[in-house]
C-alpha cells in the first residue's frame, strides 16, 4: 500500500528541522510509573519556543515553498498553536503570514501569534468558519495555504516526534498519542512503523470531539461541546490522515472531561512540566486503563503546553476537592458570642487548616436565633478528612459534609 506520506518523507523533514526546531527530551517518569503500573517516558514538546510540537510541521511546510510562493506570503487557521508556529517560522523565513482565528479566541492567543510578526484575522464563532475564511482570503490574495494537519509537509514534519523518541528510548512498547485532525499521530505511525513495526500505537480523543473514532468506525457520534483539551477539538478528521491511520494505527480511544482535569494535575505536580488539554491526553487514557499498559515502555507525548493559568489553578484545585483534600462542612449553631471560635479552635486541634469561612443567618430554613456556618478546610487526605468529619460529630457538633459537585 502506498501511502501519502513515507518514511524518506519524514527523513526528509529531519534535514529541515536540525538545528531550527528543539530536539526534544524523552525522558523516564518513575512518578507516574509508579502511579500507572507502566514504565512510562515522556517526550517533552512543550519545551519548543511555541511551546507545542506544531512548530515540526509548519516549518517542513514553509520550507518547502518555492521562491514565488515565499513571496506570496501564506495563510493558515487556528484558534492557538499552530498559529503560533507558523507565525513564528514565517517570521523567522521572510514570509509575510496571515493568521485567521475565531471571534472568540482568548486575547492572549491572538497577542501571541501577532507578537511575532503575522497579520491576524478573526472571523466566525467557529475554527470552520474560519477555516472557510482562510480560504476565502488565499484565493483572493493568491496565497498559500499553511493547512494545520491535513498536508504531506505537515505530517512529515510531525513524525520527526516519533523518530526522536524512539532514539532516545528504543525500548519503548507503546505509544499514546493525542487526536485532533490526526497531523502528529499519522507522521508518528509513518516514522515508527518503519523503525518498530510491532509497536503499539494507540491515538487519544476526548470523547466530547471523536472525529477520528467516528471515520474509523464509520460512526456519526456528535463532535460539540466545551473541553479541555480544545487543541484536539476538531469536527473533521482530514482525508490524508484518515487514510494513515486506518493503515497504520493500532486503535484510537476516548477519554473523559474528569481524567484529562486529572492528567493535567498530574503533569503539574509529579512532573513540574505545564501540559494543555490535548497535550495530557496520553496520560488520560494510561489513567484510563492502567490494565492495558501495566508492566509495558509506554511513550507519551506532551504535544503543548499552552494553557489559560486560571485554568490550571481551577484544575489543581478541582483535583484537591477529589482527592479530599480541601472539604467543606456544614454547621447549623446558636448565634452568639464564642461558637465560631470554638469550631475554628476544634478544627485547629484536629489539624485542619481553615481556607475559607461563611456565615449565613438570613436564610429561611435556618432559625431565628441560630446561623448557618460552611467552613472549607484543607486536609492531609481522604482518611483525614473522614477522622475530621467524625471528630466533629463526636463533640456535639450539628456537621454535615457539603457535596463538592453539587455545593449541597
């Protein structure tokens, strides 16, 4: 079967990258080893100037341009990183660039993306709108199309990812990879498929945008909703990559919300490496299904590391309320002088720090002499909540537990 991209393809866009791309670390990550019962390395591609691998493709793109097509200049459409990459590479090559982004892409993305010299468009509610745009404006201005997945240059590009981690880790087994338009995974399988044709190449979705899942299973599951991992948000899996992941890919999966929240925690805290939705999608579906990959070399990629630090500081603390180490109670008690310092005395003595304290005495089920006290502490972890919890109740305290999902 001849396929639209090769290996001498992806050998190819190596020669263009030395020296002008970062040549990511793959390192072990005994942490979440550990975790994971797998033995899990992690290639590091949110350490690239863009922080994000897309940086590979634009460049073997842009630098397959003719003269006259340099002096065109190009478009692209995206809503974050590969925007960013292919600004950055044109910038850094002479091309003038065209960048056309949703309406609604975050102020920083776009200041981004112009701080490095391109010309930014934002038109549409959505990356098809914009797409359609772009389009509109190559035709018109006669310029080149800078596609962010569906074109050989492009995913030759991405497999240099693959070549690189299975240099520097030979004994890698698996390889979990993120899903969007399909880009990064279908470069990867051309490059490792070649070197190890019995690995195991699986690519990650988040169950919210399965466009990859649905054209190889011939399924119409619907692609809509917010997520986190909004890098591989894509409606549309592309027609060069469907045809290199049908032949090449071991199976494509799909995660949810709350396991991706958990994954980008978990980068943050057992590897200190800031990882984006899409780029924690590995470790999502490795959480998953531990059984899978238990005693295997499994590689991840953290495809980005662009992401909003107000979400990050959410996340963390999402994942503190999970793992019961911030809990909140509930006390009904007589409204007088001294009650709130003897719960605040009892808590300190039970060793739970105090977060956040609100006191309540308008509402209508509490009574007319009493007040409703919601005490948010933070704990060592579940069992220390639970001793907090019963402690309270054997002292005579009118407690109860508010839900962290339902505040109730």
């Amino acid at each position: 079967m001849t396929l639209p991209v090769t290996p001498a393809d992806v050998a190819a866009a190596r020669e263009v990258l030395a020296g002008a791309v970062l040549r990511t670390p793959t390192l072990p990550a005994p942490r979440l080893s550990a975790i994971t019962g797998a033995h899990v390395f992690i290639k590091y591609e949110n350490l690239q100037v863009t922080a994000s691998f897309k940086e590979r493709g634009a460049l073997t793109k842009l630098a397959s341009l003719s003269p006259a097509e340099r002096a065109a200049g190009v478009v692209a459409m995206s809503a974050g990183n590969h925007a960013q990459a292919v600004a950055y590479h044109a910038a850094r090559l002479g091309i003038r660039a065209t960048i056309v982004m949703p309406m609604h892409t975050p102020i920083v993305k776009v200041a981004a993306t112009e701080a490095h010299g391109a010309r930014v468009v934002l038109h549409g509610e959505s990356v098809g709108d914009a797409s359609e745009e772009a389009d509109r404006i190559a035709r018109a201005e006669s310029l080149v199309w800078v596609h962010p997945y569906d074109d050989r240059f492009v995913i030759a590009g991405q497999g240099s990812v693959a070549s690189e981690m299975l240099e520097d880790a030979p004994e890698l087994e698996a390889l979990l990879v993120p899903v969007g338009g399909g880009g990064l995974i279908s470069g990867m399988a051309v490059a490792a498929r070649e070197k190890r044709p019995d690995i195991e190449i699986v690519g990650v979705e988040t169950s919210r945008y399965p466009s990859m899942w649905n054209a190889l299973h011939q399924q119409s599951l619907p692609c809509e909703g917010t997520t986190l991992a909004e890098g591989i948000a894509v409606k549309q899996a592309g027609v060069l990559t469907r045809e290199i992941v049908s032949a090449l890919v071991s199976d494509v999966v799909l995660v949810e919300e709350p396991i991706i929240e958990r994954a980008v925690n978990l980068f943050l805290t057992q590897q200190k490496t800031l990882a984006e939705g899409a780029g924690a999608a590995g470790l999502a579906a490795l959480l998953a299904e531990p059984e899978r990959y238990r005693g295997r070399n499994v590689g991840l990629v953290v495809s980005g590391g662009n992401i909003d630090p107000r979400i990050v500081a959410s996340i963390m603390m999402r994942e503190l309320e999970r793992e019961e180490r911030i809990v909140s109670f509930r006390f009904s008690m007589m409204d007088r002088p001294g009650e709130l310092g003897i719960i605040s005395t009892m808590l300190g003595q039970l060793g739970a720090n105090i977060l956040e304290v609100e006191h309540k005495r308008h509402f209508l089920d509490v009574h007319a002499k009493g007040a409703r006290l919601d005490v948010t502490v933070e704990t060592r972890d579940r069992t220390h909540a639970d001793q907090v919890y019963i402690a309270l109740i054997e002292n005579g305290m009118d407690v109860a537990r508010i839900d962290w999902r339902t505040g109730n």
